[in-house]
DNA sequence: CCCGATTGGATAGCTGTACTATCCAAGGTA
DNA sequence: TACCTTGGATAGTACAGCTATCCAATCGGG
C-alpha cells in the first residue's frame, strides 16, 4: 500500500509517520521509484505498537525504539533481551552493577528470590522502595511476602501463556508482555480497591448484588 | 525553620522549592516578618511526597496539586476521594460515565466484580486491553482469571494494612498506598519474569541447560 | 502527453512541561 | 553601615513530541 493508505489505516496524521520514520520507529517502506513507496501490514502493526507504547505504556520516544529495536534484532537470548527491554520502562533507572540496593536486596533475600545487581529492575525497585518509604508508608514484611506470592503466581501465568520457545513471536511476546499487561494490572487493582472499599465504606456500586 | 535550611534539608533548589509554592504543590510558610518566613517538617514531607510522585509514580505537575488537594481537604467520604485521586494517576484517561467500555465490561463480568462505569479505572482497563490487543497479544480468559485471583489477594493485603477507619491518616494511605505500591509491584513482577526466564532459558543466574 | 495531485525528503516552527535564572526591594545581621 | 538573605515577580531555558511548510521528482487520469 502507498502512504495514503497507511494514514489511513492507522489513522494518524502524515506529518506523524514522518517524524517515526526519521526517528527510526518505523521501516521505511519498499522503495518502488523515485517518489514512491509500498507499505505493507507490517507498518501498519507497527503504527499500533508504537501508540499501545507511548500512550498507554507511557514510553517516550527513546524508550520505543529501544524495544522495536529488541524486537527486530534480539539480543544473543531471552534474557538479555528481556532485561534490555525492561532497563527502558517507566520509571527508567539505569541500573549499577556495583551500586548498592539495600532496600531492594533485603526485601529479595526475604522472599528468596534470585537476582542480579546488574538488574534494572533491582535499582526500580529500590527507588519505589524508598520513596515508598519517604512518604511514610514503608514496605512491611507481611505486604511483603504476600505481593511476593501473588507476583510469582501472576509471573507464572504469563509465562505459562508463552508462545513455543525459539520462535521470534516468542520474544515479542516476551518483551511486549512484560510492558503491555503492567498498566492492565495496575488498573485491575485500583478497581480491586474501589471494589473493596465500596462493600466497606458504602458507595456507588454496594448497593449491587454479588 | 527558614528557607535555606528547607533547602538543606530536601536537596533542591530554591528555584525548585519556589516553582512548587507557586504551582501550589506546596503551603506558604509561615509568615515572621515581610520578608521571612517560617517552614516546618510537614514542607520537608511534603516535599518528599511531591518528589516520589512526580519521579517514581511518574505524576505530571497538575495531577500531583491533586494529589495533594485531596490529602489536605479530601472529598466527603473516602470512596469518592479515592476515585478522584486514581483519575490522575497515569495513564490518565478521563472516565466517561456515558462511554462504552466493551473489553472492560466483558472483562470484570467475566470475573463477577462490581464496578460503575463513572470509575477512571473502568476507562483505565479499557485502554489497556484494547492496546494489548492491538498488538496482538489479547487477554484471554485464562489469564484474565488468574490476574483477578491475585490482584484480588494484593488488595486485600493493602486493605488489611488501612490504618483506623475515620482519621485523615486514612485518607492519606489509601490514596497514597496506590499510588506509591504501583512501581514497587511492576518491579516486582519484572523481577519475577527474570528469575522464571532464567531458570527456564538459562542466563545469568542459572545453568543454561533446559 | 500534459497538468494537477501525491510522495519523499529536508527543515523549521510550535506547544506544553518542568524547571532555572535574574531582578528587585524590604528587612534582617554583623 | 555594609552586606546577606528572603520573598515575590517575571522572564528565560531545555527538551519532548509533534506539526507545518517547502521543494522537486514523479505519477496517473484525461
């Protein structure tokens, strides 16, 4: 397809596809002449992926690169693609290898998990540590090891639903997963909490049955 | 205390510190004298608060002055103040009580939860399953099922840590405690996918036979 | 084959956010 | 008295994420 189908299909304004291109979010098309080129519907996923990142993952533009990068050309494995993949989301915290994550490393030995300093998410979790923390609601050990299970649990489903191992849909489905279900999640609490506090405190929907 | 021990005290700059009082993130201190004024520790928490929200929680300038609106002067009762507050909470759609919210509806049917479509979180969901979906990887009822069980125990857990019913300190908890649990709990699941793709694929911190 | 429309490519401009810096005058301080 | 701090006001900066315009080379319908 030419670029006034693609506008089209992904609904966004040309001067927008532009920008992507010269960003390098998007293949440029299949030239076919001087001034033409053909699209296909790989572009126009792509279009989707990038909106799905910035508007409801909340990546800035850097960030998206970053994993259409991973995606297009993954890392040796998995994991490595994977970690890549999360040092960019929200909150972004570069991780240090040799920094000290004390929050984050005694919370981890309490729950017996396995990790790397070299982690970005360890150096994400110190920070929401501490600024959990800063504003006087410090993480307890019994928040502590119950998130943990419920974590794991959910960390298991996701993996559970992984798409057969060594494919490239595989690490895709990895990488976007981790991104793409995190703000599903969070949703789904804040109505567990609007759920739990209405059969509590008495609200708009208590007055319906369960 | 006077401002250029505020300053010492939280690390910015006074610059910084007098945006915040202009923006109205942050009461005027005292007034002792025209030209001096007196600050205490409730500015360095608040402070604080303002710097978890805006670095951690990743909260845009305006959706902290709410934040903070409603810690000072919450609305009647506390489900309606807790509904405010997760409105701006990103990402922040606004809540349509008239909108269609087909994924969602079918979502929280699916797992038996009441819900009022005038919730920001129902808008929230929504947008999170419809960009999960267009980029391929829809939520099924599998894990859809399995996420309710969980999310449902984390906010249990978060419930049953509500300080005494009634105080302001309430108010603050449960609109701070979703707030500032929310990074801590994607870190947490990041770091559960690493240490599940490790064992299983090999990496760092396991053997690399599968 | 002609002429208006489309395209790719380049560059410049715009809007909003979150600070940051400067200036000033009043008042405190040594 | 001379200097420093403070509060208050205003202007400027830096960056992100688009958005708009211009141009020349086609393309393609009549």
């Amino acid at each position: 397809m030419r670029m006034s189908e693609l506008l089209k299909r992904s609904g966004m304004p040309l001067a927008t596809v532009k920008y992507y291109l010269r960003e390098g979010l998007l293949a440029p098309g299949e030239k076919v002449g001087a001034t033409m080129a053909d699209y296909g519907e790989e572009h126009v996923r792509r279009l989707a992926l990038i909106r799905a990142l910035t508007e409801v993952v909340g990546l800035p533009i850097a960030g998206v690169r970053t994993i259409v990068g991973l995606i297009d050309e993954p890392e040796a494995d998995r994991f490595s693609t994977l970690g890549r993949a999360i040092e960019v989301l929200p909150p972004a915290v570069e991780a240090d290898p040799d920094g000290d994550y004390p929050r984050a490393r005694a919370a981890l030995e309490e729950i017996g998990q396995l990790y790397d300093p070299g982690y970005a998410a360890v150096a994400q979790l110190e920070r929401g540590l501490a600024a959990a923390e800063s504003v006087g609601l410090p993480m307890g050990r019994e928040r502590l090891h119950g998130y943990a299970r419920h974590i794991m649990a959910i960390a298991e489903i996701d993996l559970a639903q992984l798409p057969g191992a060594d494919t490239p849909r595989a690490v895709e489905y990895s990488v976007l997963g981790t991104a793409v279900y995190e703000p599903i999640l969070a949703a789904m609490r804040r109505l567990a909490h609007q759920d739990l506090a209405s059969r509590m405190l008495g609200g708009v929907a208590a007055d319906r049955d369960r």
